[in-house]
C-alpha cells in the first residue's frame, strides 16, 4: 500500500510538472501586455505601450524578449513618442534570483530612439510622475548591447536641435571603450559635432567607479578635446580631464560654461579640469590668446547663489591690443557670425571707425549672471609704441558690481594706478574712476624720440571722475570730475622747445653747435570736467628759456581736440616765427596747425623785402623776449589736491598735519 501510494505521488508530480511545463511552453505571454503596460503608464503618467510581442524562452537562465515599446511624450511635445525601442531582449539568472539578487547576464536594446527636449517656458519632458522616492539598486548586468540607437535634444529657448547616433561595439577589447556617441546639429544656433568614446555603459550605474571618456566636438568655431574619467556621468560626481580648447573668441564660451569672459583674439589653452562637489578647476593651464600667453589657477564655484570665479592668471609676454575686448572694442565680422550679424558688425563697425573710444555696450545679463575675483598679472608688455613695463590688476564682480583695484601700470619709471568701479544694478550703468599718475620719468615717456631722450623730470597727477552710460565711451562722454598733471622741476630740450616755437635761428644754431637742456620750473596741466567736456584752467610749461601757454577744450563726447598753444620767449631771437599752434580735429585724426598770425608775419617780412633791403625783411621775425616767469607755486597750488599728492606735491595743511593728510590712494 505504502509503494502504492509513493507510486500515485511520483506520477502526481511528473504530471503536475509536465502541466506547468506544457504550460509555460503554450502559455500566450501576450496576455500580459496589459497589466505591464498599466503598472508602467500609472508609475510614470505617460502612456506606455507594447505594440510587439512578448516573449520567454525557458532555461535555467530564461530569455525574455519584448518589441515595439513606446512611452508617450509630453503633451507639449514636438511629437510622439518620447521612447521607441524596436526590440529588448534580456537574460535573467534563474539561480541568483532564487536568493533575492537580480543578476542579467545578457542585456541587448536595438533601434532605440529617445527624445528630450526642453519647452519655451523651461519645461523638461524627462520630467515623470512623481513618486515617492525608494531606494532601489540596478540590477547587475553582464554583456549589454545597444544596438543603433539615437537620442534627440531639443532645446527652442536656446535655439538648440542635436541628434546623436549611440552604439556598442561588442567585438573590442577589454581595455578598449566599447561605447561609441556620435552627435551632430545645433547648439546654441551654431554648428555642432561631436564624437565620444566611453567604457561600458552599465558601470555608468556605480558612481564609485571612474568612468572612461575621451571625447572630442566643435561649435562654430570653437574645437574641444578630453580625455579622462567621470564618477557619476548623469550628475558629474567628479570629473578627471585632460583638456585642450582652441577657437576664434573666449567669449564663445559662454553658451556651454557660463563662465563670462571677455571678447578675445584667437587662443588655444590646455590643461587639466577637475570637479568635485560644486567646484570646477583648471590648475596649472597653459596657452595662448592672440599674441600673448596665458597661464595659472582658476575655480568655478556653482554652489553659491550665483556662480563664483576664481582665479589668479599669470601672463608672462601680454600683448596689450589682446584687452581691447575687454574694455568694449567693436569687432569685426567673425567666421562664425551668421550672415545677418555680419552685416550688422559691418554696419557698427563703419559708425566706429571715426571713433576712438569703445562704444559697445556692457553685457549686463552677463555681468549680472556669476560673481568674480581674479587677479592678473602682465609680467612683461610687448607694445613697442608705450613705454609700458608691467601689469598688476584686481578684477572683482559681485551681484553687476564691477571693480578693477588697482589697475596698476608700470610706465616709465612710473606707475599709473587706477581704481575703477562700473555699477550695472541701476538701469544706466554708473561709473567711477580714479588714477594716480606716480613718477613717471620725462625721458621714459617717448623712448622712440631722440630729441627727448636727454630730458628730465617727473611726472605726476591724477584723475578723478564720475560718470554714467552703457559703454566705456558713453561714461566718458558723460565724465564730471578733474584731471591734473604736475612737472616740478627737472630739465628740457631746448631745440624741441625751440621747434616748437618755430624759432628759427635757435634751431640752426643748435643744430651746428649741439643741443642743450633748459631747466623746468615747472610744469602743469590742469582741467575740469563737465558732461565730457574738458576745459583748460591751467596749462603752462615753464622754462627758463620758453614759457608755453594752453587753452581749449577737448569733448570726450565728441571725441574732438579745440586746444591752442602759446610759445613765448624769454630771449631774444631772429628768424623766430614763434605763433601759437592749434591742435584741433579728433583723437583718430588730429592736426596741428600754425596760427594765422604767422602767414602776416611772413607776409610782412616779404614785402619789407621787397620794398626796403634784406635786413628789413628780419624785423618781422624779431622775437624781443619779454616773457615772464610763470607763478609757479599758485599754479601748481590751483591744482586739486590728489594730483598734488600723486606727483609728491604736499599742501600746506599736510605739513601741518602730516599723518592725518595721508590716504590710501597716496601710499
């Protein structure tokens, strides 16, 4: 009975197991096509479909396979769906299942065509459902193949269209990157391509482990090379690159960084970045901008509330015509404008090109979107026409808040150290601007003029102006303050000071017998400014051989020269045509020109030529040399006060009171 019974349950058995067998082999696994698409169309808020079959092939690791998937784009979508995958087939290890770890030792996705893309208003279309967060870890994945596969982005805010072809190449080896992207459109409405390598896709997933990347694309103009590792390549976890960038305009840059930085010449810069928590470095970077190299630190910091750079930059040979970005310069048509902003550079660059003053205007939305500090140092100038030997400057920007302190130039000996703010928060920028002129040599100002290169004396002063406008042109063309030069003491030529007199007989008799310096008394230059209109109340240049006396006014708004001066002697001389001379036209093209009362005095030394003797024709070209000393102390004591302090002058109340008169500007 016993044998009987184990008999009945054996063949129970077998035959249970050859139902579920049967089963499982005819079992239309189509019919669960409904349920799978309603878990995932409710979980995710998009319509979720299997239009294909649903398949499982049984073994102790069973194959399942599935086709035509599809989840529905956003209602605002382009168009539909936003997932379509022809085909997924996946492995599942029975063994590892039984003890509660999912384990996929074959994963393969063909045709899949995915579509992000951004609304106008900022809408994100991978935004799903919401739902409460769990913790959930990808399941382990052996072999995967993605076969054929194409992500778009779309982005019309930003005038952004890319497609990317995405593939696996299973055949390489190990140490190879089987990852293959290819991507090609518009970024940013200018051409873009790109070609990457990375390791396997499913190491993606663990955000310990340095992701392989080498990756090279183009945008307009601007070319890009990396290679190195990514922690956590959705987030950016950490980032190890080595990378080189080249192309026509930093500026460019702004688009994919959001670091702002000035207009350039072309460059080409290389180093290495690194990223970790909310910081992006590139120490140690090297290369070019235009004809000047470029070198050192920077840090970008994205956790604050607006992004921070900084940055200590080192340019051992700075070509200073590489700043003109800088400070506002137009530029020309570049090779990646489109036609239409071709045609609009040309037009603003022919309303430029009378000017001298930059007139492009601030880009405050840029100003306004990340905060600064970076320090910049200019070890040495290649500019043969300034005398300029070095560069030290403090860049700061804070919420549109703008300061350059100092802008320190060494210059002939000398320093011109400027203090510069421009405020963007209000709707018309406002500007400030303060400049010491410290010491600069007399003989070190024109290098290229063997008439000055004996001369001596030192110079200093300072400018002092407040102002307003949208461009660096606009806040001088509006400027109040005062500016002021001081020369104490010191020596001069006496054939320039001659050429400028127009005296003739001094000048042959130099040019015979050798020139010689004639001491300064002093020297100074004196004006103030009103609506970017500076007038002259001061302007002597006192020797004792000439004095020259200035007058006019120069329009920084107009950018026009109206200044008239007067040579007189302090000595006797024939064939002197001494007349004043007026400067006049603008600061791209001056002229210098004689005063009219020089044709009636060579007209008048004709005709007593002509109706008396030759001597006669010397009277007009007389000079009696009944010039005064100029009052030096008064003049040098109308001027203001920090151009006095500036060129070492010190007021009467500073003797008096020495330490309290001392400012920071002054030290």
């Amino acid at each position: 009975m016993r044998v009987r019974t184990k008999q009945i349950l054996s063949i129970s058995g077998v035959a249970l197991l050859l139902l579920v067998i049967a089963f499982v082999l005819w079992f239309d696994w189509n019919m669960l096509k409904p349920y799978i698409e309603r878990q995932v169309t409710e979980r995710t808020g998009r319509e979720f479909t299997i239009r294909g079959d649903l398949d499982v092939n049984l073994s102790l690791n069973p194959l399942v396979s599935v086709e035509g998937l599809s989840l529905a784009n956003a209602e605002w979508g382009t168009e539909q769906p936003m997932v379509a995958v022809d085909k997924v087939a996946v492995r599942i290890s029975l063994w590892d299942l039984l003890s509660g770890d999912i384990v996929l030792p074959e994963l393969s996705i063909t045709r899949p065509r995915v579509l992000l893309e951004k609304s106008m208003d900022g809408k994100r279309n991978w935004d799903l459902k919401k739902e409460e967060k769990k913790k959930m870890e990808l399941p382990q994945i052996g072999q995967f193949t993605l076969d054929q596969g194409k992500v778009l982005f779309r982005d019309p805010k930003t005038k952004t269209d890319i497609a990317a072809d995405v593939f696996t190449d299973p055949a390489v080896d190990a140490g190879e990157l089987p990852l293959h992207v290819a991507a090609e459109g518009k970024f940013t409405d200018l051409k873009f391509t790109a070609q990457a390598q990375g390791g396997k896709i499913m190491s993606l997933a663990d955000k310990t482990i340095p992701y392989p990347i080498k990756a090279s694309a183009e945008m307009g103009t601007t070319r890009a090379s990396a290679d190195g590792t990514i922690k956590g390549l959705a987030e950016m976890a950490e980032v190890d690159l080595k990378l080189d960038l080249h192309g026509e305009d930093l500026s460019a840059l702004y688009p994919v960084t959001g670091i702002v930085i000035f207009p350039s010449p072309p460059y080409h810069i290389s180093g290495r970045i690194l990223h970790h928590d909310t910081e992006w470095s590139m120490k140690g970077f090297s290369g070019n901008v235009g004809n000047s190299d470029l070198g050192g630190d920077i840090v970008f910091d994205t956790g604050g509330e607006r992004p921070l750079l900084r940055g200590d930059v080192v340019s051992k040979v700075l070509d200073l015509s590489d700043l003109q970005g800088f400070i506002g310069a137009r530029r020309g048509p570049q090779p990646q404008d489109t036609p239409a902003e071709k045609k609009e550079k040309k037009e603003s660059m022919k309303k430029q090109r009378h000017r001298l003053l930059p007139d492009q205007e601030f880009r405050i939305d840029r100003l306004k979107a990340m905060d600064a500090d970076v320090r910049f140092t200019g070890e040495s100038i290649r500019n043969k026409e300034l005398p300029v030997k070095h560069i030290v400057s403090h860049l700061k920007i804070d919420n549109g808040l703008l300061t350059l302190n100092p802008v320190n130039f060494a210059v002939a000996g000398g320093n011109i150290i400027s203090n510069i703010t421009i405020n963007t928060r209000p709707e018309v920028p406002k500007g400030e601007i303060k400049v010491d002129v410290k010491r600069l040599q007399l003989q070190k100002l024109f290098p290229k003029l063997e008439i000055t290169k004996n001369s001596a004396g030192v110079i200093g002063g300072a400018i002092d102006i407040n102002s307003h406008g949208k461009s660096v042109g606009a806040l001088l063309a509006s400027a109040d303050g005062n500016f002021g030069l001081i020369m104490s003491g010191g020596q001069i030529s006496k054939l320039l000071l001659e050429v400028i007199g127009l005296d003739g007989g001094q000048i042959i008799k130099l040019l015979f017998a050798g020139d010689k310096n004639v001491p300064v008394r002093c020297g100074v230059i004196d004006f103030d400014i009103k609506k970017g209109i500076m007038s002259s109340k001061a302007f002597v240049i006192d020797t004792t051989d000439t004095k020259i006396v200035a007058k006019g006014q120069i329009s920084l708004a107009e950018e026009k020269i109206d200044m008239k001066l007067s040579p007189k002697a302090k000595d006797v001389s024939i064939l002197s045509l001494r007349t004043p001379i007026h400067i006049e036209g603008t600061f791209k093209d001056p002229t210098i020109l004689p005063d009219k009362i020089l044709a009636i005095r060579a007209g008048a030394a004709v005709v007593l030529g002509v109706l008396a003797t030759p001597l006669a024709a010397l009277i007009p070209t007389i000079e009696t040399g009944l010039a005064k000393d100029a009052n030096c102390r008064a003049l040098i004591a109308s001027v203001e006060t920090p151009a006095k302090r500036a060129a070492g002058v010190k007021d009467k109340k500073d003797e008096d009171h020495p330490p309290a008169s001392q400012t920071s500007r002054s030290k």
